[in-house]
C-alpha cells in the first residue's frame, strides 16, 4: 500500500473535530511565550515571507489566527483581469460540471448537489456549468477574495467530516469536497449565480465571512440562511477567511471561460485572471475593486 492512501485510510478513524477544536483552542492562545514560539517555527519551516504582510513583525500579532490570517500589502497582490483567483494556493482542478459532476483528482468525482448541501434547487443553475478548485496549502495567504463583484443571496452551513484536503487525500477519499464540513454561499453576479464553497478540513478551528464573522464549527442540520439586509462585494474584496488552511469550491454558469493557458495543479494568487475577457468581467457600473471589508472579530 503506497504512503499516501495509507495517510488517507489513517484519517477515517480519528476524532476528526476534537482534534480541530483542540488545535483551534492553541491556535487562539494569546500567551506571548506560546504564540510566539508558533508563529517564528511556522515561518521557519514554511518560508513564509512576512515581507509581504502590513505587519512584518512576528511578535506583533495577537494569537497564531492573528497571524495566520494577516493582512497582505495592497501592492502585494495587484487585481488582474476577468475571473480572478479568490486565494492563494494551488488550481488543483477546473473545467466543465458534466451532468452534475465535478472532478476531484484523477479517477475521483463528487455530486454538485451534494457539494452544495444537498439541494437540488440550489444546484441546478450550475449543472452543466463550469467549476474550479483552489488549495491552500499552509504557506498561504489565508484570506479568500471576490472572483466576481455579487451581491449575496443564500449562506448555508454543512456539516461533515473534516479529512485532510491535500493532493494525497483528494486522490482517496471518494466524495472529499462533499463529504467535509464546509460553508455554501451563493451570489448573484453580472453572468449569473456563483456558489463559493469554502471547505473546512482538518485542524480547520473555524471559517469566517465578512457579513457575519464566525461561522463554524456548528452542528447539527445543514443550516440554511437567506439574507434580508443588501450584502454586495466587489471583485476582489475580501468576503471570508480560514483560521488553517483549506480549499475553495468555485461553482459557476456555463458563460464562464477559463484562460486556455491554465493547466491543474499550477499555483496561483489571490487577485489573478483566471479567465474571460476584461469588457466581460468588468463589476456592475464599472467600478474598480474596493477596499476589503474588514471581518468581525472572534
């Protein structure tokens, strides 16, 4: 048996949520020594460059998810054109939702219905659409940006599972995307709905929104929640985070192209044209991309 569908197999049994929660209680600790000690051998055992962030120094912020999830420069991560990449990490897969089937990894395909909650309603728009797949391997800038300007029309929470979502997990656990927890939210754009599924994972202590601060964990039901009060992003704001690093779902209509050039498993950054023509992607009255809305705090 190879090492990676052993890693795979190893994951099954584990307290995959205790595990998470207890990490995430770590990860919060505001102790200078415990926190500190963290953050320099994270830096140092992922070369991560803090060069880029609006606060360089290490000893500056408050907890681990503070740094984690910190702030990049404006000039760190220029907006391309079109259908931009919503974060950093790797374009693990991309292309056509065929009957309503999404590719996973080599020999390895997930339900859109599922991956969405379990509606059919909330599915069908995107059928026979397009989709694509950002991994964020820790290393990453942790915040996810707008591919398209939207206004928010559903948030809904799904419980589940919380596997490991790297190459080797994907390449094992059938139905990875759909079978982990993961926040569903569905807006209207200029080219019709988008879904952005943000998928939690292991040591994933929780998701945030913009609109709503913390989200998960929950539990119980899939939780559906519609939203009264007018929630618009433009393309490229900021519209939720990982406190630990996970993947990106990106569901949408079949008008949407990618760039030929694209090819699965290249890395990509927040901010960078995926796809379709600058005069087709431009944000509704031609506005330029806004600042970010910042998220509540924990």
């Amino acid at each position: 048996m190879d090492r990676a569908k052993l890693f795979s197999l190893s994951q099954y049994p584990l307290p995959q949520h205790l595990i998470s929660r207890v990490i995430g209680r770590v990860a919060a600790c505001d102790n200078a020594w415990v926190k500190n000690t963290f953050i320099e051998r994270f830096i140092k055992a992922y070369d991560v460059n803090m060069g880029e962030a609006l606060e360089e120094n290490p000893r500056a912020y408050v907890c681990f998810n503070d740094f984690f999830t910190r702030a990049l420069k404006p000039e760190a991560r220029p907006i391309g054109e079109g259908l931009l990449s919503p974060a950093d990490g790797v374009l693990s897969q991309f292309g056509s939702i065929e009957h309503g089937t999404l590719v996973q990894a080599k020999g390895q395909a997930f339900s859109l219905t599922q991956l969405l909650g379990g509606s059919e309603e909330r599915a069908a728009p995107f059928r026979n659409g397009r989709f694509a797949t950002v991994y964020l391997s820790p290393k990453d800038y942790h915040r996810v940006h707008m591919p398209l300007a939207g206004r928010l029309v559903e948030m809904a929470y799904v419980p589940g599972r919380l596997f490991s979502v790297n190459e080797a997990t994907a390449q094992h656990v059938p139905g990875l995307f759909a079978r982990n927890e993961r926040l569903v939210c569905i807006f209207e754009t200029e080219h019709g709905p988008m879904a952005m599924v943000l998928v939690g994972a292991m040591i994933v202590a929780a998701i945030k929104t913009v609109w709503s601060g913390q989200v998960t964990p929950l539990s119980g039901d899939v939780e559906a929640i519609r939203f009264d009060q007018l929630i618009e992003l433009a393309r490229g704001a900021e519209m939720g985070r990982f406190q630990l690093g996970s993947t990106v779902v990106m569901c949408f209509p079949e008008s949407v192209e990618f760039d030929e050039a694209l090819t699965p498993g290249q890395s990509v950054s927040m901010g960078q044209s995926l796809g379709m023509r600058s005069a087709d992607a431009a944000s509704p009255q031609g506005q330029e991309p806004q600042e970010p809305v910042p998220a509540p705090e924990a």
